[in-house]
C-alpha cells in the first residue's frame, strides 16, 4: 500500500510539474507550450510553413494542409510528392489525409494519380463530399472537378529508379509464394500452389531511405488538435498498395479532447496496429506523450521485432514526444517541434528502443 501511495504522489507530482512544462518523466526536456506543431523527420520547411500559417491566423487545419503540401512540393526525401518511389509499373501515386480532432472528420485519397497536391486532395473530401477516403482513377476525377491540374508526376529521377530496378531483375520487390521466384526475376509472376509460410524479411526488403511520410500534429493555442500526413508511398509497390499514411488512426490521428499522433516507416505492418489511435488513447488515460508512443512501438515490436517506424504524439497541453524502433541503420529518429518557446522551428532526436 505504502509503495502504492508513493506511486501515486510521485504521479500526481509529474503531472504538476509536466502542466508547468518543467519535465517529463521520460527525462526529455519536452516543456510543454501551445501551440505547438510536430512533425516527422527533419523536414523543416514543412515546419517552418505550417508555423508561418499558425502566426498570421490560420487554422489548425490550414497549418497541417500547407505544412504537408510544402513537403509535396520539395519533394522531402523523394518519399513525398511527385517524382519519387515509383510503383512495379514505374508510376509515383500518391496518399494523404487529414483530420480535424474538433469534429473528427478525415478526408483521404489513395493511390492519387497525376495530381500532386495530394493532401489539398484530402481537404476537400472534408469541405465538398459526406466521404473519408477516394481512392485511385476515381479520385483524381474528384481533383480535377475540384480544380486541381492534372500533372504528370514521373520525372527523370523516378525512371531512373525505375530502370535502375528493373536491371536489378526487380529487387527489392513484395511479392512471395509466387514464381517464377520473385526474388530473382522480374516475373510475370503466377501463384505457386504450395503457399509457404516463412519469417517475414521486412528488415532487409525496406531500407530507412526507401520509405518515409511527412505525419504532422498540429496543437492550436486553445487547444484544438489536427493532423495530417503525405506520402508517396512504398517503392516499387504492387499498383494499387495502399499503406497506413491515409488510414484514419494508423497513420495520423487528431482527437481535440486528448491529442494526435502521427506514424511513419513500415506502413504494411504498422497499420495493423493503428498505431496513432492508440497512442491518442493512451494520451487520453493520461500517459506522457513520449510513453504513449513508447509503448506504441513495443506492441508492434512483439508480432514484427524488425520493423522499421516510429511515432510522434503530443497531447492538448502542448507536451510532445517519440519514438522508434531500433534496428541496423536506424538507431535514432529526428523530428520538428515548433512552439513559443523555441526561437524556432527545432529538429530533435529520440534514441529508438
């Protein structure tokens, strides 16, 4: 009983201490302020726009939308926006959303094609349509009636990976139980009739510079949460893959009475957990930002110990964290934090666990 009660104490001192902005019990100096705006990697003109747009009045939502759509437009580590990871036909679709943690709607496309503001895309699934999520042919139809152009979005650099591929004999690639064997021949593939069931290689198939999403969580000064993320998706994906980046609650979530989150890396494994959501409701039973996200990975680390990923999560007093899952080349996850105790849009790094 007596430890219980110190337990307690101790609690009921960090969550005063953390309301201050003083500490977290993670040991990261997280001092929380609003708003605050967080986004993945360091993928700082994202940051930096999606701040601009919070300081000269704009919305929550506005703030995420531009912040993304600036990632789009740089093309952040060739995993966002037009001209990078091509799929196995060598064409770059594109995925996106966006939530309003006030009202919880989401707007989302999938496998978008020729349009390259994929994340404006999903705001208007919010402001002109009662749906989520459109995907494919259909939802660039949706885009252009929207009055977005139609582009192509292959560049010189997306078939130069595309041809650099395919005289890899189509490595790495995501098929399996298939021949000819896929991991030697570009196919046609048919199925084999014998399905073996082996140990995922998820490791080895997905580099760290393969596959990344911009996720952004952006917290108003009242505390209202929005979040949103874009993503090119997985290079040399089947047609038609969609990963977790436009799920609702895998790869971003908003919840204006608890907090967001946002996910990146491995989305074929990472949406099976919905990762954002529960890390949303771990904030919302009171864990610390950072905990939330912790404990986010180490559910997903049971089923698959190699994954690639990591998490960002900040809560609606402003206090914010991460976490990732350590494997070979990726020992150490870097994030953007903006708030009004930063001078400026600020990179951070987390060590994966």
């Amino acid at each position: 009983a007596m430890a219980a009660g110190c337990g307690g104490d101790w609690q009921g001192v960090t969550v005063a201490l953390l309301f201050l902005g003083v500490l977290t019990p993670a040991g990261a100096a997280s001092a929380a302020a609003l708003p605050v705006v967080i986004n993945t990697w360091a993928f700082r003109t994202a940051a930096e726009t999606a701040w601009r747009v919070l300081e000269s009045g704009g919305s929550e939502l506005d703030a995420v939308e531009r912040g993304c759509a600036q990632c789009e437009i740089d093309q952040c580590d060739g995993s966002v926006g037009y001209g990078g990871s091509p799929d196995e036909s060598g064409e770059t679709t594109l995925d996106a959303m966006i939530m309003d943690g006030n009202t919880m709607e989401v707007g989302a496309v999938a496998d978008l094609r020729r349009v390259k503001n994929a994340i404006g895309v999903a705001r208007k699934v919010i402001e002109y349509t009662k749906h989520t999520l459109l995907v494919g042919e259909s939802a660039s139809l949706f885009a252009v009636k929207m009055g977005f152009p139609y582009e192509d979005l292959t560049t010189q650099k997306s078939l130069l990976l595309y041809s650099e591929w395919l005289n890899q004999s189509c490595q790495p690639n995501y098929w399996k139980n298939v021949v000819p064997d896929s991991s030697k021949s570009c196919g046609p593939y048919k199925r084999r009739e014998e399905v073996t069931y082996k140990e995922e290689q998820t490791s080895s198939q997905r580099s760290v510079h393969n596959h990344d999403t911009i996720g952004m969580v952006v917290i108003g000064v009242s505390g209202t949460v929005a979040s949103g993320t874009s993503t090119n998706g997985a290079i040399h994906k089947l047609p038609g893959r969609v990963g977790d980046s436009p799920i609702a609650g895998a790869g971003s979530y908003a919840d204006s009475t608890a907090g967001g989150a946002a996910a990146t890396g491995d989305g074929d494994i990472m949406m099976r957990f919905l990762p954002s959501y529960q890390a949303v409701e771990y904030m919302r039973m009171g864990t610390d930002p950072t905990v939330a996200c912790q404990k986010v990975i180490s559910r997903i680390q049971k089923y698959a110990p190699k994954f690639f990923g990591a998490i960002i999560c900040a809560n609606t007093t402003g206090s914010y964290g991460a976490a990732c899952n350590k494997i070979p080349g990726f020992t150490q996850f870097h994030f953007m934090v903006s708030n009004p105790l930063l001078s400026r849009p600020t990179e951070q790094v987390v060590d994966c666990i």
